[in-house]
C-alpha cells in the first residue's frame, strides 16, 4: 500500500482517488479551496440554486462506472438522473426554430425535415452516420487509453470520412467543421446548429478538425442527462461522500506549494505552512503552469512529448432569478443562435475582437424544484463563449462583461418571452470567477482532445518524465468536459496500479 498525495478536489482528481482508494492505497486529497468539485461550483442566494459550471451531463456511462468499480451502490441510487428530452430547442438567426427529441436519430432526422424543409434531417442523419465513424475510431485512443508513445499518428490522421466536394475543378474532403456545415450540410442553420457544439467548448468551427463531429453525435447517441434534486453539483457531492467512503482523506484550505522530488522520482508535498508529507505517488490536478511552479519551474514534459495546451475561451455565466413559475412544457435547454455566425467567431477568435457582435446563447430551465423557494419563482442559467482573460483587458474587463451579459439576456428573451418583467435580479459570473473556481490563471476551459490538426488538440499524457509524478483532470488527456474528467480518473488509477503496460479498459 502506498501513501499517494493527490493535488486539487475536481471531479477528475476524485475519480482517480476513490479508484486508487478502492486498490488498497492511502489517499490524502489537498484543496487550496474550502470546497470539492473544481468547475462543478453552486450559487445560492434567496432560496434560489444555480449550477455555476456545466449544467448537463453527456455520456453518464463513464459516472456509472466509477460507482460500479468503486462500490456496490450504483450512481442512481445517490443521484437522480434524467433524461433531457427534448435534448434541444433551437433559435435561429432567421427565427425558425425547432425542438429535437433525445437520443433519437430518426425522432431528430424528422424534427429537422418538418422545420427547416424535406431533406434537411437527411442530410443531418448522413453526417450522423459520418460521426459515429468517427467515433468508433477514435473512442479508444483518445478516452479509454493512455496517451500513445507514438502520439504524431494520431495528430497527423483525420478520421472523419468526409464526403468527396468538387471545388475549383479539385476533389476536396472536409478538413474542418465549418466545411462540413458549408459541403455536407448545406444549409446555415444546420451548419449554426453543427458548431454551437464546438463553440460550447470555446472551438472555433473554422479551424477545429473534422473529427470535432463526434460532439454532437455522442449527444445524439447517448442522450443528455440532468441531476434533478440540485444540478450537476449534486454530481459532485455524490462522488466525494463515494470519496469518504473509501476513506480518502480531505485537507481542504491546505495549498501545496511544491512537489518534492530526488533523484527524479517523487518523495512528496509540501504545503504553504511549510509541512513536508511524504507520499510514494503525486497526483496533479492542476494547470501546465501551475504544475511547472510546484516543480519550481522545470517542466515534466520532453521535448518529444505533446505540448501543454491552453484553451483561449472561457464562459461568461448570467443566473437570472425569476417572478412566476416555469410553465408546463418548458424546454429545459434552449439555444438562441447569433443574428452573425462570422461576427461572432471574428470578436472570439481575434479577428476583430472589439466587435459588438451578439454571442450564441444557452438557456438553460431546469424542471427542479430544488432550485427555487417555492412553485412561484423558476432559477435560469444564460451562458455564452467569451475570450479568456488577458492582461490588455482586464482594467476594462467587469464593463465588458456587465455589457455582455446584458446582450445575453436580450437574446434569451427570444427563448423566454417576458424575460426581463419577470426578473428579480441577477448575477454575473465571468472569466474571474472561472479562474477562482478552477486556479487557472486566465479562466481558460480545456477542449476535449481531437486527433489531427497537427496535435495542437491532443493533450499531454497523464504519466510524466518524474516517476510517481501523474496528471489528472482537463489540462491532460483526454482533455476537458466532464466525461473525460472520469475517464482521465481512471487512466491515473490504472497507470499507479498497473504501472506503464496498463492499457485501458477492456
């Protein structure tokens, strides 16, 4: 049995600690925070709850597993999942909308025919087809096993099966989102609705790879699911009481400082107070720079190695509290598309980043009496794409946003009629808040990993150059959402219990 230190209490970092509990070692888990769940935080004000970080859950499977392997008690029976359904509504710029069943191609083929016109859900279905291609040749390399040695295959290949595109006399394929939308789609609102998915993750379409496709087919294909009794952070509460149980140890309000090593293996921590505990394996849930200062400035990776990455979006949040009840049939997730796809990607993504181009927006109206004091009032969660922070803005930085979430409630108003009659008051939470929740420095969110794109969407492996040194969490593979989070979890625990031949899941 080892003694195993593991830095920070997100989600990825408990997964592996409740695995690497359950394998016989002791786990000590230091928060600098007062609380668990990293990203997963809580807002709470005049009875009225709001999840401060994602608001749904895609792909429960990877939670599911966790409780089986690490425990009797399955996840039902300490959360209350549901389904979404409808998985979406959608806004588009020239006002037409449509609702789309959950985890139904041919609910959702025969949504879009009826909205958009005959052949419009075809062509989706065909791209869905094209995506679970892609899904099933990526799946394992790049979320059920560890990092390839080998990993410039994986960055040079793109593994979507894109439909051949006459243009300019020459046979193209598709090599980014955008060309999908624009060559395979062929029509602006689908092409809107294939790369909301993208720019949710703060991906810009018209450079992301191809293979981005499978964000919205594991939607499709696995269903969109909600904690009802509290939100995704009652998620997070279930997998730290499953933490408890396994005895993991807690110390939160206790910030490492430096990761002890000599003759390049870990040895231990040390905290800010100076305490020095030793532990036989460290696990970092961290940021690539935060890692690189608790090593004083020496990075873990090699020069061979996949670069640290760093997302350059982060999410500016607006919780509305509401007068009036949620009426009956309410969609739970709406999303308003912007009026100017190609203003809004130029003011994200540097091209024009004075722009005052309205962002797309996610509504979100959960159907949980958890949220709100009584049946009269309904809690609303308006989020949108921002820059992550930098230096030049961030004297301009609370107008920006202040400014920004007021465009984020004009364009809800579109999904909720009356919005702002019914508004109690709100509250802002921007890239700052981010930084705060998570101890990254510019509030940046980490993308999921993609093969191609010459690796530049591949994230480091979870073992390092160190020994006994690993990385969990998003800032290392698979990269960032919650699934990959457990994943990520369970490619730690497996690489210290079965050390480098360890494979992934079978």
């Amino acid at each position: 049995m080892a003694r195993i230190a593991v830095i920070g209490a997100g989600m990825g970092a408990m997964a592996a600690a409740a695995r690497l509990a359950v394998a016989g070692h002791r786990v000590v888990v230091y928060e600098r925070t007062t609380a668990y769940g990293g990203a997963l935080g809580r807002f709470e004000r005049d009875g009225f709850a709001f999840d401060t970080g994602p608001g749904l859950l895609p792909l429960p499977a990877v939670w599911r597993d966790l409780f089986v392997k690490t425990g009797k008690e399955p996840l039902e029976s300490c959360v209350e999942l549901v389904q979404v359904d409808p998985s979406s509504r959608h806004v588009f710029a020239d006002g037409t909308e449509v609702s789309l069943p959950n985890a139904s191609r041919a609910g959702v083929v025969a949504a879009l025919d009826a909205a958009l016109g005959a052949g419009a859900g075809q062509r989706w279905g065909d791209f869905l087809v094209r995506a679970r291609e892609t899904w099933d040749r990526t799946r394992r390399p790049l979320l059920e096993e560890p990092l390839w040695p080998n990993w410039r295959v994986l960055a040079e290949r793109e593994p979507y099966p894109a439909v051949p595109h006459k243009r300019l006399l020459r046979t193209r394929r598709a090599d980014t989102l955008a060309e999908i939308g624009a060559w395979e789609l062929r029509d602006p609102r689908l092409a809107a609705l294939l790369e909301s998915h993208a720019l949710a993750y703060g991906l810009d379409p018209r450079t992301a790879p191809a293979n981005t496709a499978v964000l919205p087919y594991m939607e499709y294909a696995f269903g969109t699911w909600y904690v009802r009794g509290g939100g995704l952070r009652e998620l997070a509460r279930a997998v730290y009481e499953r933490c408890l149980a396994r005895r993991v140890e807690f110390r939160f309000g206790t910030e490492v400082t430096r990761i002890v090593e000599k003759d390049g293996r870990v040895v231990g921590v040390e905290s800010a107070e100076g305490a020095l505990e030793e532990a036989g394996f460290v696990v970092a849930g961290v940021a690539p720079e935060v890692l690189d200062r608790l090593r004083g400035g020496s990075p873990a990776r090699g020069a061979d190695e996949v670069p640290a990455q760093r997302g350059g979006a982060s999410r500016l949040t607006v919780l509305l509290a509401l007068r009036g009840g949620r009426p009956e049939g309410t969609v739970h997730r709406t999303t308003v598309h912007a009026a100017d796809r190609a203003a809004e990607l130029d003011r994200l993504f540097g091209a024009a980043p004075g722009s005052a181009a309205r962002p797309t927006v996610t509504v979100l109206r959960p159907d949980d009496p958890a949220l709100v004091p009584d049946a009269d009032h309904e809690a609303v969660t308006l989020s949108a794409t921002v820059p992550a922070l930098s230096g030049g803005q961030e004297p301009d930085a609370a107008e920006a946003f202040g400014r920004g979430a007021e465009q984020l409630i004009d364009a809800a108003e579109r999904a909720v009629p009356g919005l702002r009659d019914r508004l109690l008051w709100h509250e802002v939470r921007t890239p700052a808040e981010v930084a705060a929740d998570t101890g990254v420095t510019d509030g940046a969110i980490p993308v999921p990993a993609f093969a191609g794109a010459a690796g530049r969407l591949l994230h480091p492996a979870n073992a390092t150059r160190t020994e006994g040194l690993f990385t969990v969490g998003g800032w290392s593979h698979p990269g960032g959402g919650l699934p990959h989070a457990g994943m990520s979890g369970a490619l730690v625990a497996g690489l210290v219990v079965e050390g480098p031949e360890f494979r992934g899941s079978q």
